[in-house]
C-alpha cells in the first residue's frame, strides 16, 4: 500500500540500487530509479515494481557526477511526484590499482562519482527538504572507507569523504529535522565484486563465513528511510557480517 513519500534512489538499474529501489517500493513509497549506465535494465526494474506492487516507480537517466543533470532530474522529479522524502545515494564504481601504479583518471572517475556524485545529490535536494523540514538523506558508504584497502585508495578516500559529508550534513541539516546517515557494506555480492581475487580467502576474514546479498543492505536502508530511525543521524551503520569489527 502507498506510505505518500517518494524515494529517489542513485544508480539503481542493477546490483544493490535496485535492492533498495525494490524494498521500497515494497514498502509503499513511491519510487525514481535514477539510472547512470543501461536504459533497459532499469526499465525492467522499474516494470517489476509496477507489476507487484501500487505504487508509482518512473526511471531518470542521471550521470552523477554531473552537476547540471542532478539539478535537472530532481526538479523533474519533484514537478512529477509533488515532493521527494527519501534521497538514497547509491551509484558508485571503482577503478582499483595500486598507489605507485594508479592513473590520475582513475582517482578522478572514483571521486567524482563516488564522492561529488553525492554532494552534487545532496545539494540538490536540500533546499527541497528544507522547505518541507522533512527528509532522509542515505549514502551508501563501504567498509573500504573505514579500514582502508590495498588497490583501492581511490575507492576507500571516496567513501571515507562520503561518511564525513554523512556527518556534515547530518550537523547542517537537523534543524530542519532533516536526517543523514550512512550505510556501510562489506562484502555484498554484485557485478561489483564478480571478479573479486581471494575470493575464498575474503569469505574467510568475515566472521560470518559468508557473502551478503544486496537485499541485506536494502533492508538497513529501509530502516533508516522510515519513521522507525526518526531520533537517528549523522551514524555510520555497517552491512559486513562483522567485517570490520
Ligand atoms: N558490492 C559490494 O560489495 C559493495 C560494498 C561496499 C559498498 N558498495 C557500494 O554500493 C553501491 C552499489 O554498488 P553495487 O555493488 O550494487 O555495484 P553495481 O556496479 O552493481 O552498481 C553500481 C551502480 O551505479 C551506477 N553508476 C555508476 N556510475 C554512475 C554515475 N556516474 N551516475 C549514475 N550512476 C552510476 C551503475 O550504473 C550501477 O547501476 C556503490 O556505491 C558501491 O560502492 C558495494
């Protein structure tokens, strides 16, 4: 049944995004699949949510980490659903190398999707959300961000930017009784970590003994989008099996 809150949800055509775009739509807020990559996909995605549930689900082409399209999409969104509750900041991508070896635009493509692509997002909304003192800002973060990885200091200084942005906005913002907090995956299987390398012995360093999957982190979100999470910001919740105790 329909809650009366939209949802915007960044890079949901796949993996993860589309977890959440689902969750959501399950949980009766009406649902933008924004989309950086394949027009098909979040199509399909888009016509699971019109076929199983009643609430109402459009997709938006939307590249992140330009400025100008986030501005436009979002004031087509909130033209088209009357107001926008929930900003889920999901797209994402890595270009993994070593320090000595990394290309400048492989450090540059992570942050400006990673961590720009938010803030662009963010900033987008805010006054939307201001003038309503309502929203729920959730980023989604990594583990990477809290621990550091080897191959990925590009990916790991992204999402540690992204947790201190969480905080940021989490201070700027709650006096209009808007909240902002992060979600923290480990190791979720996607076409992110398909071709993960120590594959066996990365399942064994978490103490779960497993993989989680992405509804595992759609479920956190969620929690955090409802009225359940309502005396909650500025905090960084880990999705990781126990990762990175
Ligand atoms: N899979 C994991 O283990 C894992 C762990 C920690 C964090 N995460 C984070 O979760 C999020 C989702 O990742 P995933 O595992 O589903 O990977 P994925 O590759 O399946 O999904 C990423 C999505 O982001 C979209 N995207 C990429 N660049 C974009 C851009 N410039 N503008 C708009 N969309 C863009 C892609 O089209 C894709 O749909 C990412 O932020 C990722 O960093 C994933």
């Amino acid at each position: 049944m329909q809650n009366g809150k939209t949802a915007i949800v960044t890079g949901a055509s796949g993996g993860i995004g589309a977890a959440i775009v689902r969750k959501l739509a399950a949980d009766g807020y009406n649902v933008a699949i924004l989309y950086g990559g394949n027009r098909e996909k979040a199509e399909a995605v888009r016509q699971d949510i019109c076929d199983n549930t009643d609430v109402r689900a459009e997709i938006y082409a939307c590249d992140v980490a330009d400025a100008a399209q986030c501005k436009a999409v979002v004031a087509e969104i909130i033209a088209a659903f009357g107001s926008i509750e929930v900003l889920v900041n999901n797209a994402g991508i890595t270009r993994d190398n070593l320090i000595l070896t990394m290309r400048e635009e492989e450090f540059d493509a992570v942050i400006n999707t990673n961590l720009k692509g938010c803030f662009h997002m963010i900033q987008s909304c805010c006054k939307h959300f201001l003038r309503k003192k309502y929203g729920k800002i959730i980023n989604i973060a990594s583990v990477s961000g809290l621990l550091g990885t080897a191959g990925q200091a590009n990916y790991a200084a992204s999402k540690a930017g992204l947790i201190a942005m969480t905080k940021t906005a989490a201070r700027e913002l709650a006096g209009k009784n808007i909240c902002c907090n992060a979600v923290a995956p480990g190791f979720i299987e996607t076409a992110m970590t398909q071709d993960l390398k120590n594959r066996e012995q990365y399942l064994n360093s978490i103490p779960l003994k497993r993989a989680g999957q992405p509804e595992d982190v759609a479920n956190t979100v969620a929690f955090l989008a409802s009225d359940a999470s309502d005396y909650i910001t500025g905090t960084v919740i880990r999705v990781d099996g126990g990762l990175a105790i």
